[in-house]
C-alpha cells in the first residue's frame, strides 16, 4: 500500500487507499456508482479523504453516517451494510466508486491530525458538500435549483376552414393566412382567389370575397386589425380590404407581363406604359399609383405616344390596331385600322395632334391617319425590313417624319407636302430606334452596332457620334456557350431619348446599365446601374463556379434519359425572353424603354423589374425667377435686418429658394 501522505496527485489513476463506510437505516446504493469530486492539491491527504467521504455520504442521502478511520474497529450491525470506497485519480477528473467488497482491510494506516489542514478540510467539507464547481470554479446548479417551465398545448377543437371553399373547387388549398390578436380575426386565402374571415375562438364566419383568378401568395393585417392587404403575385395585383365596411381601400394592379414602352404627358406628372399583357396604364407620378387601366388591345403594346395637349393618348399593339384613348373621360374613342392585317412595332403622333403614323414590322410599310376622321390617309412604302422606330417634327409648323429599320437605312418623309418624296440616309448597320431634338434640327439613330449617330434632319450631314457598346457592359446568361466578352460585342442601344435641353441623350438596351451622354462632345456623362438582383438572368459576368463541373456547364448537361423527354433547350440567337414553358424560368434583364420628362427633372425607364422613375432633387435646383446682379441672399438677409420686409419678400421670391421664403415670411411681425 501507498502512504497517502506521501502519494502524489498527478499520477497515472492508481489504488490509493482504503476505507470502511457502515450506516445504518439507509438503502444500499447501486454498484458502480459514480460520483464527481474534486482534486485539492497542497491539503493533507486526511482532510481530503474526509472531504471525498463527506461528499458520498451527502450525494447518496445516507442516514445517520458513521465514519470509522481504519486504526479503529469497525462496528457491524445485523441491519447494517458492510461497503468499501476505494479512491481512484484521474487526469480528467477524480471519480470515487463505490463498490460491494467482503475483505477486511489488510493494513492499517495511522494518521496524524494537522490542525491547520483538518480546520481548512472541514471548512471544504461545509462549503463543497452544498454546492458544486467546475474546473473554473464556478458554481453549478443542480437540478433541483432549475425550475424548468414546460408548455404544454391541447387540442380542444378541430375545424375544417377549406370544405366551403372546396365545394366550388375541390383542388383549393390554403396559401396563406393571419391573425389579429386584439380583433380575434382570423383570415384564410386560398389559391382559387378566395378569403374567408372568422371570429375566434367561435370561428364565425364574418365576410367571404373572391378577387382574382390566381391564387393569394400573403395577406396581412394593419395595426388596428380594421385593413387586410392581399398581394397576388401572378397578376401583381395589391388590394386594402376594410372588413367592417366592406369597401376596397386600395386597389393596385400593375403589368402582369414585362412593361415594353412608356411616356410622358406634356406636364410631367402622368406616365402611360405598355405591356406584353396588352394593357396601357396610367400612374400618377405624385402618387406612385396607377389610376386607370385601358384593357381594349388582345396582344402585347409595343409604342404609346402622348398628345400635345394632354386630351387623348394613343397605343400601337401587335394586334394590328392604334388605338386613341381620351384622358377625360378614359375611353377608347378611335380605332385605327389597315386594310390588310398587320402587326405595328412604332407609333408617332405629330406636334399639332392632327396625324397618326405607325410603322408596320411584318409589311414593311407606314400607315398615316387623321385623328379627326380617323380615316387612312396614306401609305408610306420604301423600306425592305421592319420599321422599327418612327418620330415626328417637335415643331408645330413642320409635318416631317423620321423612321429607321432594318435595312441599314434612316428615311426623313414630308407628309403633307409630298408624301412620296423623302430623305434617304444609309447607315452602317440595322437601326433599332430614333429620336428627334427638341428643337427639331436634329435627329439621333441607335444602330445595332451599338452606336449612336446624329444627323442633321434637312441636311442629312452627320453631326456627331456615339461609339457606347463598351459602356453597356458585359453579361453572360445561364445557357450561354460564350463568354460575356464575347456577348458584349452583340449588344446594342434598343431605346433613346433626348434630354428636355437637347444637350444629353438617354439610352439603354440589354444592359444592367443606363447611360447619359453629351451629344456635342460624344461623351458619357453618368452610368447608372438599374439593378442588382442575381435572380434576374444575364446579370453575372462570370458563370456561377458551382455549377461548372468537369463536363462543363451544368445547366447545359442533360442528366435524363431520351425515352424521358430529356433535353437541353439552348436559347437561340436572338431571343430575348427565354423558355417560358421550362420549370425553371429566370427572365432575363433589359431595358424596354426610357424617356425624359419634359419638365427635364426626371426620366424613367421601363425594364424587367418594372417603371423606374429617377428624378432631380428639387431643393437643389436653382430656378430663379428675374434675377439681376443686385438680388443675392446676402442683400435679401440685409434688408430683413433693416426691416424692409416687402423688398425681402420679393427678392427672396425672385431667387425662388425655399429655405429663404420661409426665413423671410416667418421674419414678418405679426402687426404687419
């Protein structure tokens, strides 16, 4: 046997010593039981052992213990229970075992009591027998100290919201719903289109409404619980329910399909845009709403065009129809139509209101109306391909029209005078679209080489050029087989306009990117980034790495089998939209459509995410109103100081700053 006194801790677990535990009036504990203890090292090995036997005794719940060291004889009762506790050390952590044993003791050890240790030991013993501690120290609580909270949930009820539903169309189910906790108001929607109200916990049915064909993707309350939103996300409809007086708040719906064109009305504050679901909205700037819908084309809109006077609006369709719309009374007053069945890529409307030209893509040929009569007028024949784009003369007096198309050619055509008669200027490759200056001098071509060109309208000469593809910036597309450099050399400008000054050019195209120019020195001014939404296609420069595997890219590897319909559909050259009919559909990102506002404030721009509207902010443009050299915000402040209210007043009007109106007219007494 090893002495305790002189064994040492840190030693590989071994068999340190010995001892005999008898109690009485207690039950026997499990054999092999396992109890922590901690290691104190410096003690004397007596206190310590104490210290271990205290804490077995106290973790087992023994009844009156009796503790006898070994020098002593052990008393044996007959309802007593004879164990032995043999202390083992372990690097990890001292364990005591306590284990059935029959020997008798072979040696016994004489212990000295130290006062010091055996007071520090009992102190220990005190302390560590109510609590123990980790490693660190600190205290760890026991179960008995952890009150845990369990909740517990029964189900009283059970009710089937979906049977009334389902007895219209059995194939309903539920898509989403809330509740509101202070109303006790629960709603339901369903993908049929259908929501249902119902008081808790009685579940009374309130109201019950059908408002679209398509399924309701959310729904939710207000904070009052007095409104329900409702968002239908395959028409982008957005409705505001008042349950309790049963009256929409709010009804919003906009393009189901991709916005291709737009425009602005003469004062800025209306935006009209087309769509490929052959529907012409109206929103209010102000507002950000759109207030009235025009539904009377049956394909998609390709061009709309604004009157002069603001009183009518007319849209070109792929259904062979322009058709003018009055902004009064928000009808559709005029049809036009051909004599043959033709579908129109452009539409244009002269200054004075009079005359309606639209550009055919399938006949080659443009029709020109009267508004009035709503008569055709004429036909313009001599391009050999699509007419793209057409623009009429901003001057009141002139009747000139310019259209460009496909066959590398630009035509400037005097409607009036002699229809036959026009201005051939040849470019160098397929023009896409055109825009004339407002002062009507001049006239800009966006060319499928990517290229701006501008020309002279009665010379024909050319005044400037706009070399932009590099500035359009590259991109490269899910099933793509080329790179995005490769990419960037077939992309072009698909839409410009001119700046309310005449000085800049907007133009855009199947880019990301929106870019401004400087007509007379041919420079980009601003490049602004339209979006960054990586669920778009066509965003990325690079092809997503984790799905390039050694057999290349992924989206283009068929894993089923022929039998199977297993094949990869590769886009073709050309196509803009993509494979809607594949079960994974990303649309791919581009610019329809941008324009000025007259006003010069603001333009905006009709892509796949929807209408941008990007505007100036008004409390830094200056526009003061008869400015001369004596009237600055100095001499304004000047004259508030010497009381001359009025002459402030109208210089502070005249400079037409408002942080300076304000100064001035709260600067005025109340008796004046």
């Amino acid at each position: 046997m090893t002495n305790p006194r002189t064994s040492n801790y840190h030693e590989p677990p071994s068999l340190i010593n010995k001892y005999s535990i008898s109690h009485t009036n207690c039950k026997e504990p499990p054999i092999g039981t396992e109890f922590q203890a901690r290691h104190f090292a410096g003690k004397s090995v007596s206190a310590d052992h104490r210290r271990f036997l205290s804490i077995i005794l106290q973790r087992t719940q023994f009844s009156q213990p009796q503790i006898r060291l070994p020098n002593t004889q052990l008393p044996i009762s007959t309802d007593g229970i004879q164990m032995q506790a043999i202390l083992f050390e372990k690097t990890s952590g001292n364990r005591i075992c306590i284990s059935e044993e029959d020997d008798e003791f072979d040696e016994e050890v004489d212990y000295e009591k130290e006062k010091e240790a055996s007071a520090q030991g009992s102190l220990m013993d005190k302390g560590e027998s109510e609590e123990e501690r980790d490693k660190l120290g600190k205290v760890i609580p026991k179960s008995s100290d952890v009150e845990e909270k369990k909740l517990q949930y029964k189900r009283i009820m059970r009710f089937y919201l979906a049977d009334e539903v389902r007895k219209e169309d059995r194939h309903a189910t539920l898509t989403a719903s809330a509740y509101h906790r202070k109303s006790r108001i629960l709603v339901t929607a369903f993908s049929n289109g259908a929501f249902f109200l119902h008081e808790l916990p009685e579940v009374n049915l309130i109201h019950s409404l059908n408002i679209s064909d398509y399924q309701i993707d959310t729904v939710t309350f207000n904070g009052s619980g007095d409104w329900i939103a409702l968002g239908v996300a395959g028409v982008g409809q957005l409705l505001v329910w008042e349950w309790q007086s049963e009256n929409y708040v709010m009804k919003q719906q906009g393009h189901s399909s991709d916005m291709t064109c737009l425009t602005y009305s003469p004062d800025g504050q209306f935006v009209a845009t087309g769509g490929d679901d052959g529907k012409v909205k109206l929103w209010n700037l102000h507002t950000g709403f759109c207030f009235v819908t025009f539904s009377e084309h049956s394909a998609p809109v390709t061009a709309v065009e604004f009157s002069r006077n603001k009183k009518f609006l007319i849209s070109a369709s792929l259904d062979g129809t322009v058709r003018a719309f009055d902004m009064m009374r928000h009808r559709n007053f005029r049809t036009f139509t051909t004599p043959q069945p033709t579908q129109f890529a452009s539409v244009a409307l002269d200054s004075s209101g009079e005359l309606v030209a639209a550009g055919s893509q399938d006949v080659f040929e443009i029709y020109l109306w009267s508004v009035k009569l709503g008569k055709l007028l004429e036909v313009l024949s001599g391009h050999e391909a699509p007419v793209m784009s057409l623009a009429f003369s901003p001057i009141p007096t002139s009747s000139t029209l310019v259209s460009g198309s496909w066959d590398k050619s630009l035509k400037v055509w005097n409607c009036l005078e002699a229809s036959e008669d026009h201005e051939n200027i040849d470019l160098m490759s397929d023009v896409v679209a055109v825009a004339f200056h407002p002062a009507g001098e001049e006239v800009a071509a966006a060319t499928l080489n990517g290229n701006i060109s501008v020309f002279h309208a009665k010379a024909a000469q050319q005044v400037a050029l706009i070399e932009g593809r590099n500035d359009l910036g590259s991109g490269v597309s899910e099933l793509d087989i080329v790179t995005a450099k490769k990419n960037l050399q077939g992309k072009c400008f698909t839409t410009i306009s001119y700046s309310a000054d005449g000085d800049c050019i907007l133009a855009a195209g199947k880019s990301k990117y929106i870019c401004i120019y400087h007509v007379k020195e041919g420079m980009l001014l601003r490049k602004f980034e339209v979006t960054q939404n990586q669920s778009l296609d066509g965003l990325s420069d690079f092809l997503n790495r984790r799905k390039v595997t050694e057999f290349g890219n992924l989206a283009l590897v068929e894993r089923r089998e022929p039998l199977e319909g297993g094949s990869v559909a590769v886009k073709l050259a050309g196509v803009q939209r993509g494979d809607m009919s594949t079960r994974h559909y990303r649309p791919e990102f581009r610019v329809s459509c941008v324009r000025f506002s007259p006003t010069g404030l603001s333009w905006a721009a009709a892509c796949t995410e929807g209408l941008m509207v990007y505007s100036l902010d008004k409390g830094i443009v200056f526009d003061p109103y008869q400015l001369s050299q004596e009237v600055t915000p100095k001499a304004t402040r000047d004259l508030l100081a010497k009381e001359e209210f009025s002459g402030a007043l109208i210089m502070a009007l005249k400079l037409n700053e408002t942080p300076l109106i304000h100064q001035v007219i709260e600067s005025v007494p109340l008796k004046d």
